[in-house]
C-alpha cells in the first residue's frame, strides 16, 4: 500500500511504499558529496523489514524450491520480463566496477536449432571420450546424456559471455578484473531472478563453448560462460532425487 509523501532532511523529497512487510523507501534527491574529488551520493537503505527472521526464512524457503529444469514447454513468455531478468544480472557487483559481461538472447528457432546441433556435437564427444570415469559416474544420478531437446524448446536462450578485457575504440585492451567471480555472482543473481519470477532455467555448459562465440557472432574478447535456457517446465517434468548438504556441512561459525 503507498503511504503518503513524507520530508526527509532539508531538501530531501521521499516516498514510503509498504508491502508484504518491506518498506521500501524512494528518494527523489539524496545528499551529494565529493571524497578525493570523486562524485559520491549518500546511501540510504531502501528495504527495511519489520521481520528479518521472517524474511530470512521466506527467502531461503523461496530459493529452497528452486530445482535445474532439463524438460520445458514450448509456452511463450514476454521478451520484456526477459530483458528484466538480465537487468537485474547486471546490477552485480563486479571487480572494480567493470560490469565484464555480456548476456545475448537467442529466440530465433533457427538459431536456436543451429546451437543444439552444435552443442550436442560437443557433448557426445564429452560423454563418449572427454569425461573422466568419475564424472561420468558423478552424471548417472542426474540422468544427463548429450541429447539437449530443451535448446529449441525453451522460449530463451540466455548466453552469458564474459570479458576477460574490454576495448577501446582504437581496439586497445583495457584490463578487467576478477572476471569470473563477477560474472559468476551475475549469473546467480540471474538465476535467482528467473526463479523469483515463476519461470524455471538449468545452467548448461556445453564444454567446449567456444561454439557459441562463432554462431553468435561475439567479438574476440568475450568468451561463453554460460548458457541458460528459460521458460515454463513441460507439463510432466521430473528431477533427480538429489539432496542438499545440510546447514552443519558447508558452514563453520568463528
Ligand atoms: C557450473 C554448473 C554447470 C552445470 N552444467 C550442467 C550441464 O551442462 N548440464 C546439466 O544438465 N546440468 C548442469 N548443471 C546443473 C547441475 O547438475 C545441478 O545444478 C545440480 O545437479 C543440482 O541440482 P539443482 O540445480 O536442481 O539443485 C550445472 C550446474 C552448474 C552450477
């Protein structure tokens, strides 16, 4: 429910919107300040929860339900939530501020069935040759094989490429920085995305991906980090039994 304008400091316009336990506070003007002459804003935080336990809890339950989807309905969905998700990707923070990333869409059928042939080629050299016995064997519980159908019947493809360096217009290299964890944490953030929003994803590596670069075209400083179809679920869809490690496994309290 939106509540009434409210003055913040001298100057400062605001607004308090109040929903599901968030309040969101908007300000149209903050405080501005110069620190070694560079620009800075100052930060108020925008969500304030009245529960933060509560909110914990709904969020992990939330991401909890989250699951690799491998079979997908054809069921279209709009380019525009689409293009949200990935903007919610790219407010990652990243290594010096360097934003390494580029995330290209792929909805063309045609295209879309160009990278199928090509990743399964890739795969079933994978499966039959490339893969150590253990990570075969570390594969059997997910059911996974080379045949990837989901690359043309997900609505999306979403190729994340990552820039190791970005160029100048002269074509000069400029470094960037801590590239893949950036990248990494932007695809999290949009994986959480996709989920928040009702729609399911898997994230594919089709090793080599270098494929990618060439059919899409990219320059020769991004490289394919991950591709991630979404969509709904086909109507049956099933996944691996698999479980999590519990809380007392992946955390140690100092
Ligand atoms: C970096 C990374 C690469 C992955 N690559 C593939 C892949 O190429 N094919 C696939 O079917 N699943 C892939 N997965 C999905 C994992 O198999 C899946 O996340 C894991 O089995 C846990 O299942 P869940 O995501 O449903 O919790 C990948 C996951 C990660 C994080």
């Amino acid at each position: 429910m939106r509540q009434n304008l409210l003055l913040w400091h001298l100057g400062q316009v605001g607004s308090i919107f109040r929903s599901n336990g968030i309040i969101l506070l908007s300000f149209v003007m903050g405080k501005r300040k110069e620190i070694d002459g560079n620009p800075h804003v100052e930060f108020k935080q925008k969500i304030v929860r009245e529960n933060i336990e509560q909110a914990a809890q709904e969020y992990y339950e939330m991401m909890d339900s989250r699951r690799s989807i491998r079979d997908f309905s054809e069921k279209k969905l709009p380019r525009s939530v689409v293009e949200t998700v990935i903007k919610t990707a790219a407010t990652a923070p990243s290594g010096a501020h360097k934003q390494p990333w580029t995330f290209c869409v792929v909805e063309s059928p045609e295209l879309k069935s160009q990278i199928r042939i090509a990743a399964e080629e890739e795969e079933k050299k994978s499966y039959e040759g490339r893969m150590s016995k253990e990570w075969l064997n570390d594969l059997k519980p997910l059911g996974t094989n080379h045949l990837k159908p989901f690359l043309e019947t997900a609505p999306y493809l979403i190729i994340v490429f990552k820039k190791p360096y970005d160029l100048d217009e002269n074509g000069n290299k400029l470094q960037n920085y801590y590239v893949n964890e950036s990248v990494g944490i932007a695809c999290g953030m949009l994986i959480s995305a996709i989920h928040q929003v009702g729609l399911v994803t898997l994230t594919h590596t089709p090793s080599p991906m270098n494929f990618l670069t060439k059919l899409l075209k990219r320059p020769s400083n991004e490289r394919a980090f991950l591709l991630l179809p979404v969509g709904y679920p086909a109507e049956e869809t099933f996944v691996p039994d698999i479980h999590r490690k519990k809380l007392s496994e992946v955390m140690e309290f100092y």
